[in-house]
C-alpha cells in the first residue's frame, strides 16, 4: 500500500507543552483515542507499522465552524507523535490494544507535510499519509 486516508471527528490533539500527549491523564488524552481509534480502522488488525521506513507525505485539512484554537503546527505536531511507533515510549497500558496502533515507524520520515483549514458546519480533520 503506498496511502492511507482517514477521517476523524473533532480537533486534532495539538502539541503545546513539555508533557506527552500519550501520557496518563493528558488534556487531549479524547483527541489522542479518537485519532488513534480512527488509524486501526484504516489499518485494519495488522500490529506492524504500514510505513516501517522511508520518505512520506502528511496531509491535514481541517474543517470547522469557527478558526481553531491551536495553530498549524502545533496540529501537525501531534498528529506526527500520535501516529508513529509507540515502541520507544515505554509502558503506555492506559491506551490499551491502541498502544500498538502505528501507521509510521518515526515521524521524522514525514518529509512533505500540506495543511489547510477549510470552513464547515462542523469539526473534523482528514489525515493522508503516503509515500514520497
């Protein structure tokens, strides 16, 4: 597979302080579970990461009502973080069976990254990954 797309509801998580998204208790922990939640459907079952290695591509659009109350950055971010192998992050058992979920391997294959916010009725993000 050289893509995957997904769609999640709601903000992404926004990467903005020293403490780990992924971390017990964060104040994003329900942006973190729905991104995470939203990744295994497109996945499917499987446990290793789709794009173990190599240069990749990150598209973000986001559509909401309203400018959103992260930046840009800050999205892709967190986005980034969330998706990648959890393996190095130690015991993340709070996450349950999505503590494997790992579309990458690192995120610093993401070599080609295109954001953009589109005006909507409600808020949602659209996540592509693809090879470059």
């Amino acid at each position: 597979m050289t893509e995957i797309s997904f769609m999640v509801q709601g903000l992404p998580p926004a990467k903005s302080e020293a403490k780990s998204m992924l971390a017990v208790g964060h104040g994003y922990a329900d942006r973190v579970l729905a991104l995470l939640h939203a990744a295994r459907q497109a996945l499917g079952e499987g446990r290793e990461p789709l794009f173990p290695d190599g240069p990749l591509a990150l598209e973000v659009v986001l559509e909401s009502p309203a400018e959103p109350p992260s930046d840009a950055t800050n999205y892709l971010g967190g986005i980034a973080d969330v998706l990648e192998s959890k393996q190095h992050r130690g015991a993340l058992d709070h996450l349950g069976d999505l503590a494997s979920v790992a579309v990458y391997g690192n995120d610093r294959q993401i070599q080609e990254v295109h954001y953009r916010r589109e005006p909507a009725d409600q808020t949602r993000y659209h996540v592509r990954l693809r090879r470059c």
